[in-house]
C-alpha cells in the first residue's frame, strides 16, 4: 500500500470519528465556555451546557464553578471545554502533538513500530 493510501486511511478514520459527535435529541441551542470566553451556539448539550450568554458569563465571573480557568487540566497548549458530564471539561488537543483526556500523550509517529491501536486522530496532520 503506498503512502497516498495509507493518509487516505487515515483521513476516512479521522473523519469518521470527529464525525461522531451526539445524537440529535442530544442538541441545543446554547453557550459554551471555551479558551476563557463565551461561545454561543448549536451544538451537544454536553457542550452547550449554559442557557443564555448571560448565564455563561456569570460562570466567567466565578458565580458558577469552571473547572478549566481554575485547574486548567489541558497540557501542552491544549483548548479546555467546560462540560456538563464528568470530569466536567473536555481538551481539545488537535495541533499540538499530543492527545488523550488531558493531552498527556505523546502522538506516535505514522511509522512508529511500538504504538498499538487505533491511530489517534488529534494526531492527523493533514
């Protein structure tokens, strides 16, 4: 198998797993924290867990807990996603080289003969 198919796999499994986001009865319209800002708009209700930009702002302003401005469990220039289910945040690790709940894992290389498993696709560089 040559190299064009090879990224051809990977780019079909990358965009079969970020296709999988929730199902339709799991989404809303609502605000997200991200990067210490609010985001309004249509999305996973996991995600877009405050009702209003207003409410989302007063969790800004510490009147509701957010875990990713107090703790900030993202490594290595992760984005944190404040989330509704447990841990309560999610990483957003695309582009930095690493992947896993807190960006904590060093991405194998596309040769590397020690990784096992599925390649992560935080990792796809296209």
């Amino acid at each position: 198998m040559g190299k064009i198919a090879i990224y051809c796999v990977i780019i079909v499994v990358a965009v079969g797993i970020l296709g999988e986001a929730c199902d339709l009865d799991q989404m809303r319209h609502g605000c997200r924290i991200f990067n210490n800002q609010c985001s309004c708009g249509y999305g996973c209700r996991a995600e877009y867990r405050y009702d209003s930009n207003e409410s989302c702002k007063m969790a800004l302003k510490g009147r509701r807990h957010d875990i990713c401005s107090r703790q900030r469990p993202c490594l290595h220039d992760g984005s944190c996603l404040q989330i509704s289910q447990e841990p309560g945040y999610k990483c957003q690790c695309e582009g930095t080289g690493y992947y896993g709940a807190r960006c904590d894992r060093e991405c194998p290389r596309p040769n590397s003969l020690k990784f096992r498993g599925p390649f992560p696709y935080e990792c796809v560089v296209i």
